[in-house]
C-alpha cells in the first residue's frame, strides 16, 4: 500500500481536500499533527458481527475520515456523518493483504475485505465542490483499485443506531458486507447516495473491471456458516 506522498499527483490533490480545509491555525500547530495528517474521506456500511453470525444484518453509515499511520497502515476515524457536530463512533485500521497474511489465524478473524465494498458500490469518496466530475472519478478509481485488497478492523463504540445518547457498555467488532443478499442496497443506500450525489449502481459499473486480489477465506468470519 502506498503512502499518501507516494499516490500521484492528481490523486494526492484531489483526496488531500479534508487536510487543506483545516484551520490554518490548526494546520501550523504541531499538537494537532495527528488531524492535520486526514486525507481520506469515505462513505460505506458497517454491520455489527455479532448479529451477523446469527444471520441477521444490523448496519449503520460509516464516514471515515482517515490518515496514513505508515506505509502499512490506514487509521480511520468514523463518524455517524461529516457534518460538524458529528458524532465520533467508532476507529477502523487497514492493511494490505502482505500484512494481514503475517497474522495469527485467530486475529485474521477479526478483520473484514473490502472487496464487495468496492464492487458493489457501497464504498464511496464523496466529491469536493471544487473539483470536476471527471477528475474526481479517476481519483476514486484510484483509490478503489488499492482499497479492493485491503482488510479492515473496525471497532464501534457508539450504537447511535439504537439511539443511544452516549457510547454505552463495550466497544462493538463491525464488518463489512459481502454479498447482495446480506442487505437491500436500494434501500439501504438511497439517503446516502442522495445526500452525496452518487450512485451506487453506476459506481459498480464502472469499477467492473477493477482487478480483485481474492479474499482469504479466514476473513469475514462473522457470515461464514459453521
């Protein structure tokens, strides 16, 4: 996995929008390095593993605001939306698949593929204004073909989706989808692809061609039938 310096010109520009729109002031100061450093913004569904291993798909929207911690790793901030009083639910990390081979068999079932994510559509990089259709297109495509083969450990530890007004009791292992009839897209989809301009439908289109690297089979553990 590249680093965020190492990505191309056009596609550095275009995801580095989050971290320029920072305060300046915040931007110079160095106790805020850690924030300064989000170049990443994206938009999917997180599903709660543990009903998932019952069979039943309990989602909720995850807009990660994320960072390059190193060349290996993605950290992510989640949030239940990107607007200012956001709330903070939950963290996810990301590594290529070299990584996630390296680990114990009982921690590679904790992490999720990213796979569907990317070829269904669900995962998204929502457009800044002021960058055009077309250039914002290929930077996704970019993107897509490098989060295709990265895992994902993603911890919630707010149920806003149950209405909690706090982050209550223990943290929550979420995942990531992997079929289409694990959820209805349509539905599950429409408000966000509203609210952001997309379409699920013509995003899955267009990335048909994106190569896959295969999931391994100890991934995505929770939708697996013992």
């Amino acid at each position: 996995m590249e680093p965020a310096s190492a990505l191309s010109g056009a596609v550095h520009a275009a995801m580095s929008y989050l971290g320029s729109s920072a305060p300046q002031n915040m931007a110079k100061d160095t106790q805020f390095q850690p924030l300064t450093g989000v170049c990443e913004f994206l938009n999917a569904l997180h599903v709660y593993t543990e009903e998932a291993r019952q069979g039943v798909t309990r989602f909720v929207e995850a807009n990660h605001f994320c960072s390059h911690q190193s060349k290996t790793v993605r950290q992510c901030l989640i949030y239940d939306s990107n607007s200012k009083d956001a709330r903070l639910i939950g963290v996810e990390y990301m590594i290529p698949k070299r990584v996630y081979e390296t680990l114990p068999d009982e921690e590679k079932s904790l992490w999720h593929s990213h796979e569907f994510e990317v070829k269904s559509g669900m995962l998204v990089l929502p457009k800044p204004s002021y960058v055009t259709q077309d250039e914002w297109e290929l930077a996704e495509r970019q993107a897509m073909k490098e989060v295709v083969g990265l895992y994902g450990k993603t911890w919630h530890f707010w149920q806003i989706d149950r209405g909690d007004e706090l982050p209550l009791g223990y943290p929550k292992l979420m995942g990531s989808l992997t079929d289409h009839i694990q959820v209805d897209l349509d539905l599950a989809l429409a408000e966000r692809d509203m609210k952001f301009g997309v379409n699920y439908k013509d995003k899955a289109k267009s990335r048909e061609t994106i190569a896959c690297p295969g999931v391994h089979p100890l991934a995505d553990s929770w939708w697996q039938k013992t």
